[in-house]
C-alpha cells in the first residue's frame, strides 16, 4: 500500500501514507492528508462529516427538519473548509470503514501523539472508530491526553460466544437465516477456494451495494485491492456461490478480540426474498461465535440487528488540537458540541 500508494486499490483515496513502528512490535499505519474533499471518509473528516451527512439526510421524514439541517450541514462545510477540517493525520488507519486496533497501553499512545505533534505540527491527530465496548481504555487514554471526543455514527456490537446476552428470538431469526443457504441452493466458498475470474464479480457485487445503493463516499476498493487481500491474507474473504456465480461477499479481519467486516456486497438486482443480506449476517455471526469474537457490525439496518442481538453504542474519533491555532481547533469545537446536542439524539431517534 506504501510503495503503490492507496490510490492504486482504493479509487477514492489519495493520502500520503506510512507506517509507525511502536516499542519495536506495533506497527501503526498513518495518512497525512492537506486537503482532498472528495476522498472517502476513511481519511476525509469532511466527506464523514459534511457530504456522507447530507445523502443521510433521506432518512429523515419531516421535510422542515430535512431542509433545516441541509441549510446547516451546507453553512458548517464552507466553515470547514475555511477551518483546513481536512489537513490531518488519521493514526491506525487502514482505510477502511471501520480500524480495529491493537491492545496500546496509555503511555504508549501518549508517546504516539507526542511524536506525531512534533512530526507534523500542522495537522489534527485523529484516531477513528473508538466505542465505549471495545475500545473503553483507549478512549479513557485519549481523552485524559487533551483529546476531543468527537461522535461519528451509531454502531451495532454483539457477542456471539456470550449466548445468554442473545435472547432466543435473535438465536432463531439468525439460526433460520444461516439455513438459507441451503433452501436457495447456494454453497460457502472460502477464499483459497476463489479463482481469478471471480474477482471482478467481487468488486461489482461490493459496488452494487456500498456504491450504488448506499454511499460514493465509502472506499471505492477495485481488483487490485480484492487481489491484494486474497494474496496477503489481510482480509479473509467468504463469498456465496450458486450455478458456478458469485452472488454475494464478506470479507473479515479480527485484531485484539474483534471482527469486523469492511468488505461487504451481494447482487442487489436478485430479489429480496432470496434474503442475500441475511444469509451472509448470519454467516457473520457464527464465524464471530465459533471463534469467540466481539461482533462489530457498523452502523446501517439498525433494526434488523437488534432484532438478531446487536446493541448499540456510538463511535467517536478522538481529536488532538491543542498544538493548532485556535481557528484550526474552532470546527472540532463546534462539530463536538453539534454531534453531542443534536447529532447524538438524532442517530438514537432515527437509529441512524
């Protein structure tokens, strides 16, 4: 990814990107970004907290509310951008929906941010994709370091291994969608299993979902990166197959007990009754079980995983400002106390 630059498997992301070595056994990778506004979010506070908010916007009913907050969301992007929002470095960043991180002691993140506030003393410090559930310690370190805690979506987590925490209803809705694959006629194939040929199918099955139907603001992966994750390993792909097509994809990786899934897609042109969705969620879920894995399922469907045992919690990137002039820290100030007076509320109301 180094020595290619991320451009080269993800379409939609142009960072400078490196690697930080920490105690000799941690390797943290890092993006440096100046200003690039039309980058996914995986890098682009602006894309997350600007464009992404706006397509969100659909999901609200009331139309004065609707155009409230696009006139709002409009107002605070020219604001951003006169505040260099984007001018950043995101830590542990993998360019992807969702960092998982490592076990970092307090001092060792301390030692972190220090290092990176000297290195780059024109930039925000930021670390993605912190909860209370998972990341409690981290998120504690960070905030007692000076860090902004600022809210970035609602998340759904579930513990597959901890079956008295899943009521019987979830075990049954999501043991009858595991038994789809077979009333369909489809097979589970592994990744050692996968050709080259299916790759491009991958890519478009991931597109016709996370693209198409959802967001261009999300990682637009293409063949090298599905190349990539199957020759290194990084992702380990499980994919749905019927009369010799793939139909639909997951790719997971698990770090420090946790198993998230960024690669995600399946056929959206097939009918909905076939349920693609849930046969790969069910998957999901007991590959997280059988390996005693916290499940973290991102945001979106709120409904449909609570109903299958998913609890939800909001996300927060941790912000380091105290080093920037105070125009610079001004939109992390007021985007904190946005998200934490109405954002907040809004993801809890419209499950966002």
């Amino acid at each position: 990814m180094i020595k290619n630059g991320p451009t080269h498997y993800i379409a939609n992301v142009t960072t400078r990107y490196m690697a930080l070595l920490l105690d000799e056994q941690i390797v943290l990778p890092i993006s440096i970004n100046e200003e690039e506004y039309a980058n996914s979010y995986v890098c682009s506070p602006y894309s997350h907290y600007v464009t992404y908010a706006k397509e969100e916007l659909v999901l609200i009913q009331q139309r004065w509310l609707k155009f409230a907050l696009k006139i709002l969301i409009d107002c605070f992007g020219v604001f951003c951008k006169w505040c260099r929002i984007n001018k950043t470095v995101h830590i542990n960043n993998w360019l992807l929906s969702t960092n998982l991180y490592p076990a970092l002691r307090p001092e060792q993140l301390a030692a972190t941010l220090s290092f990176l506030r000297e290195r780059f003393p024109q930039h925000a410090l930021i670390l993605r994709s912190l909860n209370a559930y998972t990341n409690a310690s981290l998120l504690e370190a960070a905030r007692q370091y000076g860090c902004r805690l600022v809210p970035s979506r609602q998340i759904y987590l579930v513990e597959p291994a901890n079956g008295g925490s899943i009521p019987s209803k979830a075990r049954w809705l999501l043991k009858r969608d595991r038994a789809l694959v077979q009333k369909h006629g489809y097979s589970v194939v592994a990744a050692n299993e996968l050709q080259e040929q299916d790759i491009p199918r991958i890519v478009e099955i991931y597109n016709m979902l996370y693209l198409q139907k959802y967001s261009l603001c999300n990682p637009m992966f293409n063949e090298e990166f599905i190349r990539l994750a199957l020759q290194g390993q990084t992702l380990h792909l499980v994919t749905l197959r019927k009369d010799g097509r793939v139909d639909a994809v997951l790719g997971y990786f698990c770090r420090n007990g946790v198993m998230t899934t960024p690669l995600f897609g399946y056929d959206t042109e097939l009918p909905l009754e076939i349920g693609l969705y849930r046969m790969l969620s069910a998957l999901l879920f007991f590959i997280a079980q059988e390996n005693k894995y916290v499940l973290h399922e991102s945001s979106g469907a709120a409904q449909f995983k609570r109903n299958r045992g998913a609890i939800a919690d909001i996300e927060y990137s941790a912000v380091y400002d105290l080093h920037l002039p105070w125009y610079r820290r001004l939109c992390w100030i007021v985007l904190s106390r946005i998200l934490d007076g109405v954002g907040i509320p809004l993801m809890k109301r419209y499950r966002l």
